[in-house]
C-alpha cells in the first residue's frame, strides 16, 4: 500500500471508498441513463449494422468513406463537393446544442467565428483547404486558443484568457479544422 501511496504523491486510497459512495455512484448512473434515455432517437444516433464496404475513390489514405457518419465521411463529403463546410459546421452546432441539454457537457459555443471561419474555407476549392477540408470539431478548453476563455474545468480558473493557442489547435487550424 505504500507503495500506491509514493506512486500517488503521497494520496492513500480509502479501501471503503467504493462501498462509502456506491450508493451515490449508482444514482449518479441511473440519472445519466435516464437523461440519454429521455433524448429523442435522432439526436444521437448509433450505427445499426456494420457499415457498408468502403467507396473506392481518389481519397488519401485515411480518408477512405466508412459508411459510419464519421470524421472520415464528412471529410470525403467535404472533398467531393457533397457537403459546404458551413453545412457540416451547422449540424455539428445543430447537434451540440441538442445533445447538451442533456449532458450538460459544453462550456461555450461560438457559432459566429465557426461560421465565419466555415464561409472562409468554403470560398476555396474543397483540394485548397487541407486535410480536413472544413470538418468542424469539438475542444476541450484545456486547448487553449488565445483570447477565449479557458477554465480548464476548475472553479480555481474563473476568467481566465490565454493569450497563446496550443499546438494542437494551431494543427488542426492549419489542416483546415472548424473548432
């Protein structure tokens, strides 16, 4: 055990932890069943079968239609001219702001600057956009983008603006992501 301890800076775990708060852990679980169970069908929706063979097109590797409803999809359908950046950027907003009347899980959304950012990419031709020729993403706002708000999920952050934007996030800017 002291060993765990060491491990874990010193935080010794409590054997009855488990049996302490099963009780508060399973009504914690009941509520989130009936939450995602109160949602409509169509607002979270779950491949029903194994998805068709792949399409076999000019793709980059990676890039090859799942038949899932994807990232990889929406890529392809970003490519092939099927889909307008500002219309994946709209179903994603359209789905986030169901899905979160549930889940309670977004800090902020920010269709404007998407939506600016998915006319932007759209007035290019699909091959000029980059990898991700205009598919929307969601962050964690540990991935800090310079002037927004970022608090990490911690009370101890309130207000806090970073004035840098991580990596990742430059990364994904750069291959033509929508956050």
């Amino acid at each position: 055990m002291q060993d765990v301890a060491r491990l874990l800076h010193g935080f010794t775990p409590d054997p009855d932890a488990l049996e302490r708060y099963s009780a508060l852990i399973g009504a914690a679980r009941a509520a989130l069943t009936g939450a995602a169970d109160a949602l409509p069908p169509e607002t979270d929706p779950q491949p029903l079968a194994e998805p068709p063979a792949p399409a076999t097109a000019d793709l980059p590797p990676g890039y090859d239609r799942t038949g899932w409803g994807d990232l990889a999809d929406t890529v392809a359908d970003l490519r092939d001219g099927v889909l307008t950046p500002r219309d994946a950027v709209t179903a994603a907003l359209d789905t986030a702001a169901a899905r979160d009347a549930a889940y309670h899980g977004i800090v902020a959304l920010e269709p404007d600057r998407a939506l600016a950012t998915a006319d932007r990419l759209g007035a290019l031709p699909p091959t000029a956009r980059g990898p991700l020729a205009g598919a929307p993403y969601a962050r964690k706002d540990l991935f800090y983008r310079a002037g927004f708000s970022a608090l990490c999920g911690s009370p101890l952050r309130p207000g806090h603006v970073p004035q840098v934007t991580a990596t990742v996030v430059e990364r994904l800017d750069a291959a033509g992501g929508i956050d």
